[in-house]
C-alpha cells in the first residue's frame, strides 16, 4: 500500500520506517529542508535504538522516501498519517492543534481519489471530527474517512513496540477505512497482535486515558516512597509485593524523580483541560501533574540535604540527563529541575549523558561543564547525583569514583546501586525510599 507519514519527527519517522519494514510503499514529509536533507544522507535527527538501520535499509530497498512537497506525495495515497507535533499550549495546557489542522488542509486540497486521513499524533477528544469539517470543507465532493489510530511507543524501545503492540486501537466506524486499516496492519497479524476497532472519540481518549493511568501509577509510587524513608521500610519491596497482584502489575512501579519526557507532562495536562472544558474535572490527574512537578523540584533538595544542609561553592556531578535512558529526549526531563534548583542554591554542575548533552545545553541553565564520560564528570566534585538510569552508570568502579571525587557522596535518585554496597565502599549514600537519610558531616566522609 502507498502510506504517507506527514510529520518526520519521533512518531512519524519510527511509523514509517517500520511500515516500509512491513513492505509498504512510504513517502515521510516534513518542512523543514534542513530535516529532510539530512535524512536523504542517512543521517537520523533522533536517537532510537535499531532506527537507523530500519531507515537505511528500506531507503536502499525503495520502500522509504523523504520529501518536503506534500502535494506529490499524496496523490494517489491510500492513507495519509498525520504526525506532527501537539505540544501543550501557553496559558492553558491544552494541546497546540495548530500544525494538525494546518496539515488537514494541506492534505484536503492534495487528495485525488478516496483516501484515509489517519490522526496518528496524540489529539484530545474532538479533534478527528474538527479534521473532518476542514477536508470536507475545502473538497466537499471528496471521498474521504478520517481516522483515530494513536500510538502507544515507548522511547528507548519504539521499534520493539511498533512491531510487537500490546495493541492497535483503530477509531472508525466506516467499514471501507477499517478495511485500509487492516490491510495496513495485516504484517501484525502473525503476532497475534489485537486489533480494537472502535469510535473516533473513543480511541482518541484511550490514549489520553492511557498516559494518565502509568503517570498516576509512577506518581502514586514516588509518593509511597516518600513515607518508606520516613517509616523505615522499603519501596522497591513495597513495589514488588504490589505488582504480584495480577491487577495490579509491577510496572511503572519504580520509585525515582518523576515522570518527564515527550507525552506523560504534556498529556496528562491535555486531559485536565478536555475534562475541565465538559464539566467533569479529573481531580485524581490533576493532583498527579501538581504533584509530579513538587517531586521534580524536591530532587533537587534531597541532594543539598544529602550535602550536609548546603551546595553553595561545591561542585555536582550530574550523571544522565534524559528523561529516559536510551533516547536522546530532554523534555520535561527531572534533570532540569534538579539542576536548576542545585545552580540556584549556589552549586557549580557538572554534567555527562551519553545521547543527551547537545538537547541538554539549550534548556539546562548556563554554566554547566559537559563532561566526557562518568569519571571525568565526578571528578574534583562534592556529590554526584545518579538522575537517569542508563546501563553504564550501573556498574561504574565505585573505588575509582570515590578517588576522584573531593567528597565521597552519591545520591541515586534511581535506585540502581544496593545500599550496602556504596556504603562499604566509604560513601555517604542517598537514594529513594529505602531508608532515612543521615546528613554528611564536614570531612566525615573522606574520613570513611
């Protein structure tokens, strides 16, 4: 089938290299000449594991093109994916629909023939049906349908997720879309992956209802975390006797410094304010966005309490500065607030990610030092502060660390390291709902 993808950023690139692996014919669209031309030389503007080779091998084999003229692109298209960016709104959160309709009318006056017009961005409730109005208002004599079909990947782990879905939601009620869709998706079907066909609005929510459910769960843990240190047990044991319950699960039940990242932040926002708009106020996500964004800010004071009361003069090592490991992402990373809070309490940062340090120096505070790796980063500093899990700080030379840093204190706000373990190495060692912190005391630790 001929598949457009309108939008190459995350979404719109991972969907239609893995379509052109399903041996679908598609053609990515974006405007910016800059992002195009780049991707015609193989170079891929984000870091996802497996993407690149996806994209490589499918552009070598014809199946994957890269163009900034939409109008070409379309004719004679059996679907069209919208895919460009819903970020949340100035003033009121709501989601920026702006390069969605934008996109619709673009498409509108390009169609040809009868085509699927699919939502694949992340779009609050309605937003299908407005799609509609603008495409029938500019071609009323055009065949058309118009789809919901969100997407539900993990960043880290999108190629894994698009070729492996827990689940494909498919909003419409036209049986001749469902047959595109289906025809679009029936590479899936050896996986036995579940297909839900069901109504616009309805697989519109889904996906809103979705990131708001895993975001209450990460919240609702850091929170239980939060009383662990103060009654003396453990969170991940705490996490581990939850999600043996069946109906409970034990993901999104790890313990940190709060959700960040492209969806959850802005998602959970969207909702409150679609909710708000029809007169049922969700109360219980609300309170997890306020509290989601307390916690962020409250990283950052841990670690001045793990510094004995104060970081004025002192050197942070900062280690991961995603939101996530395994993606080159900075949105609403938990690594802006605690550094942040750290420079405003009068602390020099430095900082090392492996993907993330180009993202991370148009919105981390000026003056950070950007290391080369992990020892280069601890070195000469007062604490280093572990804020994004990637596999390489796991298994870091902890008598190497502590040799190089002035004062031995290691803040794990994600849990990686066992307790005992960093304590027998000399350190002052804090970390998130596992016990009470003991305040480092002037050259105490050294002294260890």
């Amino acid at each position: 089938m001929k598949i457009v993808m309108v939008g190459s950023g995350y979404v719109g690139l991972v969907s239609g290299a893995c379509f052109a692996d399903f041996g679908h014919d598609v053609v990515c669209v974006d405007k910016h000449e800059g992002k195009i031309a780049a991707l015609k030389r193989g170079e891929i503007p984000i870091f996802e594991p497996g993407l690149a080779e996806i994209v490589r091998n499918n552009v070598a084999a014809n199946r994957l093109s890269f163009t900034t003229e939409l109008s070409g692109a379309v004719a004679g298209a059996d679907a069209v994916f919208i895919a460009v960016g819903t970020p949340s709104r100035r003033g009121d959160g709501f989601a920026d629909l702006s390069y969605v309709y934008a996109a619709a009318r673009e498409i509108g006056q390009a169609l040809s023939g009868y085509t699927v017009i699919v939502t694949k961005s992340t779009v609050p409730v309605g937003t299908g049906d407005e799609v509609e109005r603008i495409v029938r208002e500019i071609r009323p004599d055009l065949s058309f349908a118009v789809v919901s079909n969100p997407e539900f990947l993990r960043e880290g782990a999108a190629i894994a997720d698009f070729k492996r879905p827990d689940r494909i939601v498919i909003g419409t009620e036209d049986p001749r879309a469902q047959q595109v869709m289906a025809d679009i998706y029936r590479p899936l079907y050896l996986n036995s992956a579940p297909i839900l066909n069901t109504s616009r609005r309805t697989a519109e929510l889904t996906k809103y209802a979705a990131n708001a459910f895993l975001a209450t769960k990460i919240t609702f843990i850091n929170e239980i975390a939060d009383l662990c240190e103060q009654v003396g047990a453990n969170v991940q044991d705490v996490a581990r006797g939850m999600g043996l319950d069946n109906r409970i699960g034990g993901k999104f039940l790890h313990a940190g410094p709060g959700y960040g990242g492209s969806c959850f932040p802005k998602d959970t926002l969207a909702l409150i304010k679609t909710a708000q708009d029809y007169g049922t106020p969700s109360r219980i996500v609300e309170t997890v966005a306020a509290v989601n964004d307390q916690r962020k800010r409250a990283m950052g004071r841990k670690v001045v309490a793990a510094c004995g009361g104060s970081v004025r003069g002192k050197t942070i090592a900062v280690l991961g500065l995603t939101f996530k490991p395994d993606t080159d992402d900075m949105r609403d990373a938990p690594s802006i607030s605690v550094v942040t809070a750290l420079t405003d309490a009068g602390a020099s940062i430095r900082a090392f990610d492996p993907e993330g340090m180009e993202q991370a120096k148009s919105v981390l505070p000026a003056g950070v030092t950007y290391c080369s790796d992990a020892y280069e980063c601890v070195s000469g500093a007062d604490a280093a502060v572990i804020v994004t899990e990637w596999n390489i700080f796991r298994a870091l030379d902890l008598g190497r660390v502590k040799s190089l840093m002035a004062e031995p204190v290691l803040v794990d706000l994600r849990n990686i390291y066992r307790p005992e373990q960093v304590r027998e190495k000399g350190f002052v060692y804090a970390d998130i709902g596992r016990g009470i912190l003991e305040p480092a005391k002037a050259g105490a630790a050294n002294a260890a």
